[in-house]
C-alpha cells in the first residue's frame, strides 16, 4: 500500500529493467500510470492546504465564541514570547495553551470526519470476527465525542491537552485528525507548525469577535466537514 513512497531513483531503475525487458511501449505505459500517482499525490497535497484554513477558521471561530479562553491564550502568549516578538517554531513547546488550541479544534471540527482501510489479515476486534480483505469506515468524527474518551466532550476546552506532569499522557485514540500508521498524514508537522504559528499571530494582533452576522455555526460533511454557513467575525486591532 504504501508503495507509492518510492524516491525518484526506484523509478528510474524501475523504467530501466521495464524498457530492457518489454520495450518501449511499455516504458510509455508504465510512465503515464507513475504520471497518474504523482498528480493524484500532488491533489492530495493542494486538497490538504484546504483542510489547514477549514481549521483556522474553526479554531478564530471558537475563540471569538469563548472570550475568556482567548485571554487565556493571550496571556500565554504575552508572557511567553513578550511583548510583540514574532514566534518561531522553537517557540511552539513553549506554548501548550496554543498546542492545545489546535488539537481541541481538530477534535470537535476534525476536517477530515473519518477515515478507511482494508483488513490485512483476519481480526477479532471487540468480539467480532472481521475477515481479510473488509473494507472499514472509520469515524473519529463520532470517538471525538465520545464521553468515554473525553470528558465533557461537547464543551472547548484546549487545557484539557495540556499534560499535568511528565507521567501525565493526554495522547487519545478517541480523535486521530491526521489519521494513524504507515498512511497518516504526511502534511501533519508543516499543518500543525503553519496553524500553531498562524494563531499566536492572530491572537497577539486581534481580539477575535463573532459578527453580529454570525450565530450558532454547524458543521456539515462535503467529503471534507465544512462550515454549514459562513463564519463572519471581526479582528480587533489590540493595543500593543
Ligand atoms: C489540518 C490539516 C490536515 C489534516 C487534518 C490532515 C488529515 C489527513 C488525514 C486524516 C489523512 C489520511 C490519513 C490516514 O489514512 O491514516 C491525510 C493524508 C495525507 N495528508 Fe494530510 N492533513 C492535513 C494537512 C496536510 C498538509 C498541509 C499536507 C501537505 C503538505 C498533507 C498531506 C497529506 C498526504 C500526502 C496524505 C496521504 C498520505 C498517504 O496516503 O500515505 N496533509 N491527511
């Protein structure tokens, strides 16, 4: 499955033992099939840039619906970076409220709601036998709200992320926005920096407020969960 990975150099032995062994023709052929898996790779990849402003979309959204939480992460922010000073990627462990932020965000608005596989080998999983070869839905969408799995699960709340100690371990299989194993999201790291350092920005500059032309925002599922109605709110210049 995950053969795709494969670097520049397979292919080009690949094109070299296809061409001595079957001609020509079949170079052409085995191209134009490497052709149609880059290009789908390279939609993946543009698909996914989607996915990274959905989310700070969701994320300004929940802020300016929780005004107390945004001084929190403001007051996070200030005292950790100082006044002004633009964050950096060594910042980011820094700033656990913001780490916090995006992961919370993911799991009440994971934009890409479930996920799939096909079984590699008989299982038992919870009592049920699941042959080789089952293809399984998978919706984190619905774990994430799981009272099993998170407490208190329909409110935001980014602390609940934040570890109380070294033993502490907040890691949960209830949401996996960026899936899990040898598929997960490849994008995860550059996602999560790009939003983790877009929000502190956001944060430092604005006082984020829902519009008076926004009222409750719901989710709804294109593929992608997407805002059902647009999401109007206003960036406040503050005052540093
Ligand atoms: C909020 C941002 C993002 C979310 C929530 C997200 C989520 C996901 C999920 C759930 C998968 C499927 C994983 C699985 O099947 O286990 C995936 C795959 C993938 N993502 Fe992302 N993604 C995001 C951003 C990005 C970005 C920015 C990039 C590129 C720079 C990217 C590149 C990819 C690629 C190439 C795959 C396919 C991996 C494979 O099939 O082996 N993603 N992503």
């Amino acid at each position: 499955m995950a053969q795709h990975r494969g670097g520049y150099r397979d292919l080009k032995d690949h094109l070299r033992v296809v061409k001595r062994n079957w001609g020509l023709f079949s170079v052409t052929i085995l191209i134009y099939y490497k052709l149609k898996d880059m290009l789908r790779e390279i939609f993946k990849i543009h698909f996914c840039f989607s996915q990274t402003s959905f989310t700070l979309s969701w994320a300004s959204y929940l802020l300016a619906r929780h005004p107390h939480i945004q001084q929190q992460i403001y007051t996070e922010v200030t005292t950790t970076l100082g006044p002004g000073a633009v964050a950096t990627a060594d910042d980011v462990s820094r700033l656990p409220l913001i780490r916090g932020l995006v992961k919370e965000t993911l799991r009440l608005f994971p934009v890409l709601p479930g996920n799939g596989r096909i079984t590699q080998d008989d299982l038992v999983v919870g009592g049920y036998f699941i042959p080789k070869g089952t293809q399984l839905a998978l919706c984190h969408y619905s774990t994430s709200f799981d009272e099993e799995n998170f407490h208190d699960s329909l409110n935001f709340q980014p602390s609940r992320w934040i570890r109380k100690d070294s033993t502490d371990r907040v890691d949960n299989f209830g949401s996996i926005p960026f899936g899990y194993g040898i598929r997960s999201c490849i994008g995860k790291r550059i996602a999560e920096l790009e939003m983790h350092l877009a929000l502190t920005r956001l944060i430092q500059k604005f006082h984020i407020c829902v519009s008076p032309l926004t009222s409750e925002v719901k989710s709804k599922t294109h593929g992608l969960l997407c805002p059902a109605d647009p999401i109007n709110l206003q960036f406040i210049d503050r005052e540093n």
